[in-house]
C-alpha cells in the first residue's frame, strides 16, 4: 500500500481539499478527507497529464524512451499516433511501437494510422488499405482511428476513407480529424462523416467554427507548430470540448517539458484552474475511452503530485500505484530496443543537385522556374513560416552561375530538395525561404509523412554530403559545412534512435545549436525541415516527385 497526504485537486467536484490517499494493486483504495492546515500552500494531487495527439516518433525516440522522459514532467499517458513508423514500415512499425510501448509503466493509446500513405503523390515505403485499418481497429491495442488528413477524399466521399471511417464508428472507436483551414459548409461535411476531432486550427476563428458545429478541438503546441496563443482563449466557453496536444515534439523540447508547461501557461492567462485540468486530464480520458484513472476510488492510480498550482513543477508521478519519476528524474530504466527500418538507396553526387537555367530557345519544363532572358528570369519558392507547419508561396530573382540556378544567402533563398529513400531515382528539387542558413546544408530521414530524405542548403557540395551521410546511417539529421560534420544516427525507421533519451537529446541539441551558429533563424530548424515535404499541409511543399501545390492539390507544372 502507498498512502500520500496532499492538498487533492478533485476535477469532478471543482473543489480542493487536504486528503490522504491510498493505493494498492494499482488502484485506488481510499480517498479520505484530513484536517492538516500544513497542506494548505504545497503539496497538490492531481489526475496525471496526458497528450492527446503526438506522433512519438517525432520526439527521435521510441516509445520506451519517449516514456522515460515524459513521466517527469507529470504525463501518464499518450493518444499516439503511429502514422510515421507506418509509413516506413507498415502493419510491421504499427506493431513495434505497440511492443516496445509495454515494455515500460506508461500508457499509450495507439491508434490505426488513417492515411498511409498519406497521398497518391509521393513515395512511401508502405500502404495501409481499408482492410489493414480494420484489422488494426479490432484489435485492444488500437483505441481510435488515427487522423484523416485525406479531407479531400472524406468530401468527395472516396471508397476506401468512406470504408476506414465505417469501420471505426462499426467498432465504437473515435475518429481523429486533420482539416486545416477548412470552414463552412465543407467544415460541417467533414464533421457530419463521423469525425470527431482536429488539432490542425490555426486561427480562433477556424476552432470557434468547429467547435460550434460539435466538434473537439486540441490546442497544439510542438517543436514547430504552435497554436497555444491564438486558441487557448476558447477554453474559457468550452472546457468540455478542448483538449492540450504537442503532436511533434524534439526530444531536447521534451527533457524540458510537456504538458505540464501548457497548464502553466493557461494558468497564467487567467484561465480557471479546473477548465485547464479539464482540457489536460480528464476531456481525453472521457473521449479515447482510455484505461487512465481520474482520482477516484477504485480508479487505476494515476496521479502526480505538483509543488504548486502556477507552475505545476512535478514532485511525483505514479502510474497504477508505481512512482515512476520523483523530483526530476524518471524512474524507468533505459533499455535498448531493436530496430526497424526500410532504406533502399545508394549515395548520390553532386550533379544530381544541380538545377540548370532555361534559356531563351528552350521550351520550359515547369512554371516554377523560366526565362525570356537572364534578365527576366523568376522562380518560385516555398516561404517557410516560424511555428507554423502551413507555408506561402514567394518568387524571387535567382542566381545564375555557369548557366545553374543557385542558392543565394543575401536574399534567404537556399535550395532544397527531396530525395527518395525507397528506391534510386532522381533528385526533387526547388527553393525556400526564411531558413537563414548562411553556410552548410542540414538533411533529415524525417520528412512528414513519407519520410524520404528532405535537405535544405547553400551549395551543391554540402547538400550532397548532408545527404549521403544520412543514407549511410540509414537515417538520421545532419549538418555539413566547410569545416564541420555532425548526424544524429536514426536507425530505428530513419525516425528514431534506440539509445538513451537523454543523450539524444544532448546530441540533438548541439546539432540544433550548430545549425543556428550557421545562420538558421528558425527556432526549430529540423522540426521545420521535416514538414516541408507534408503535402497534405497548405500552400506549397515539395515531395520526392516534385514541387506540389496543397491548395489545389495538384503538382506545379
């Protein structure tokens, strides 16, 4: 038996209170009610936190790990897409991060990845089909259907989205949504298919409008995108239906916080302490139907115990009566897992990142990039956008060199391109926007949603060797220049590493901080890098067949 006197936050009640609780067996035996006047300014129990979307490969970690780290910071449990893994490995990835997420006291909820691939218009290294999904579904491990990025397909009601989506609602499972922008009456259509929820807003108004059509809105604050300040205000009217998601989080971001700092936060603002709660502990509880105790008795004991009420700095987390972290270190061990991968490329050379000029007497091959003399030449480039996983579409006067389209640091232009992991096959190839790299190139194995390998760079050379030295780890995140070399090694799905989570954290962070010492203006450079490629997010990305408009969701010829 563990019995803890503190200060009880009852979420049910909306009431705080001295207490003693006991637990055993992993649940709660007793809640019983004290007069200790010591409990009045520290000391508070509460429902542990949970992320209610996060793709957990995002964090470089695998799950065993990722839980190591979370549990410090009060998170007991996740809603955890495992879309990435997926779409690298299929049926087979799905499995390993079920596997390796039991090996550890933590509770992830595991849902069946919706859209794998994610389109018809990159290169994937697996597909799921209606009938994979079902089978995911009606399976325990498997809590919800995972989210539907294809909106096009849900409003046009295509086949196989109709049959995934039918097969969540036949098994009483939710089903997660990813409609950014969408509004109106397409907005009513994509809720009325039975779609329950979306973490993709990313102005109030665009939330409100959901939300007034029955729909739960997660407030998202990643590594990349952040949408904390524009939405948290609509938790005031509608505590019932928001939840707190990180959705992509880096590891170094995770060894200093998680949900935890997202309360602070809202606390901060003025937002009524149990609303906040509500959203971070007990809406996702209710919704995924997840095996996650809420202080009551005969719960499971999931608690944690906070030194206050503003910061929510975390003294315990108990996860079915185990202390699994205490005063800022975790109590799981780090054990290393197995790998997973599917990286069937050879290293490339320089050339194949070349992008020649058209001249005068040439017919263009694509409007992205033409000429009615140098003079005259334009080319259009994907404008990267600070916190934010949306894009815009900018053109710019390119530099020419020895009849080649180059990089051009004066005006933030850099060349990036995306490179096919599954297969050899030509370099994509465009130009972005606001990276501020000044020197060297950066390259990653984690390339939403297909993971092929994106880079962004300022000459051919450094471009080439970030990429060939992740195809010869077989995954990972790079960074070349004149003078330097570093990669963080991903060899589980070119996604994550199965070393400690802390030490890749520290790594990560020196590559992260290299990369600004570069020039990088961005406050999460990979993170950013990676979603560059995610077609499904408007207005304009590049996937390995090349440059590709969201909007119209057609390439750009």
């Amino acid at each position: 038996m563990t019995t803890i006197t503190a200060n009880l936050v009852d979420v049910h009640q909306n009431k705080i209170y001295p207490a003693e609780i006991t637990a055993g067996n992993g649940i709660i035996v007793s809640i019983k009610p004290t007069h200790d006047s010591r409990l009045t300014t520290h000391d508070f129990i509460l429902p542990g936190f949970i992320d209610a979307h996060v793709h957990i490969e995002s964090s470089m970690l695998v799950p065993s790990e990722f839980a190591r780290l979370a549990v410090v910071h009060g998170t007991v449990a996740t809603v955890s897409d495992p879309h990435e893994i997926a779409n690298v490995c299929g049926m087979d990835g799905v499995e390993f991060m079920i596997k390796n997420g039991k090996t550890v006291p933590f509770k992830f909820h595991f849902g069946a990845p919706s859209c794998v691939p994610a389109t018809v218009f990159e290169t994937a290294g697996a597909a799921l089909d209606s009938i994979a999904v079902r089978k995911l579904l009606e399976s325990d491990d498997i809590y919800y259907l995972s989210e539907m990025m294809n909106f096009p397909g849900v409003l046009n009601e295509e086949e196989e989205v109709m049959k995934k989506i039918a097969a969540a609602h036949h098994l009483l499972k939710p089903v997660d949504g990813h409609a950014p922008g969408l509004r109106g009456d397409d907005a009513k259509k994509y809720i009325s298919a039975g779609i329950t929820t979306d973490h993709e807003c990313f102005t109030s108004e665009e939330a409100l409008d959901k939300l007034q059509n029955g729909m739960k809105i997660i407030i998202r604050e990643g590594s990349a995108a952040k949408n904390f300040e524009v939405l948290i205000d609509l938790l005031h009217e509608y505590p019932n239906q928001m939840m707190f998601c990180s959705d992509d989080k880096h590891p170094d971001s995770l060894v200093e916080g998680h949900i935890n700092k997202l309360c602070a936060r809202a606390v901060a603002k003025g937002i009524d302490l149990f609303k906040v709660l509500q959203a971070a502990c007990v809406n996702p509880v209710h919704h995924y139907k997840m095996k996650v105790g809420l202080l009551c008795e005969g719960d499971p004991a999931d608690f944690i115990v906070v030194k206050d009420l503003k910061t929510f700095e975390v003294s315990q987390t108990y996860i079915d009566g185990e202390l699994v972290a205490g005063n800022g270190k975790s109590f799981i061990t780090s054990e290393k897992s197995k790998t997973i991968n599917n990286f069937s490329c050879n290293k490339k050379n320089i050339r194949d990142f070349e992008v020649k000029a058209m001249t005068d007497h040439e017919k263009p091959k694509s409007n992205w990039f033409w000429s009615e003399g140098e003079n005259k030449l334009r080319t259009v480039a994907i404008e990267a956008l600070d916190g934010q996983l949306i894009t815009n579409r900018a053109s710019f006067k390119p530099v020419l060199e020895k009849g080649k389209i180059v990089s051009d640091a004066q005006q933030d232009v850099l060349k990036i391109v995306v490179v096919n992991r599954y297969k050899d096959a030509p370099v994509a190839k465009a130009f972005i926007k606001n990276f501020g790299l000044k020197t060297g190139a950066i390259a990653s194995s984690v390339a939403h949603d297909s993971h092929n390998i994106v880079a962004v760079g300022l000459d051919d050379a450094n471009l080439c060797e970030a990429v060939n030295m992740v195809i010869e780890h077989k995954g990972g995140v790079s960074f070349v220049s004149d003078d330097t070399q570093m990669i963080v090694p991903l060899p589980v799905g070119g996604l994550m590493s199965n070393e400690d989570g802390y030490r890749v954290a520290e790594e990560y962070a020196l590559i992260d901080k290299a990369v600004k010492y570069a020039g990088s203006t961005l406050s999460a450079p990979f993170m950013t890098l990676s979603f560059m490629a995610l077609l499904v997010i408007p207005h304009l990305k590049l996937s390995d067949m090349g440059l590709f408009d969201a909007d119209k969701f057609e390439f750009v010829h």
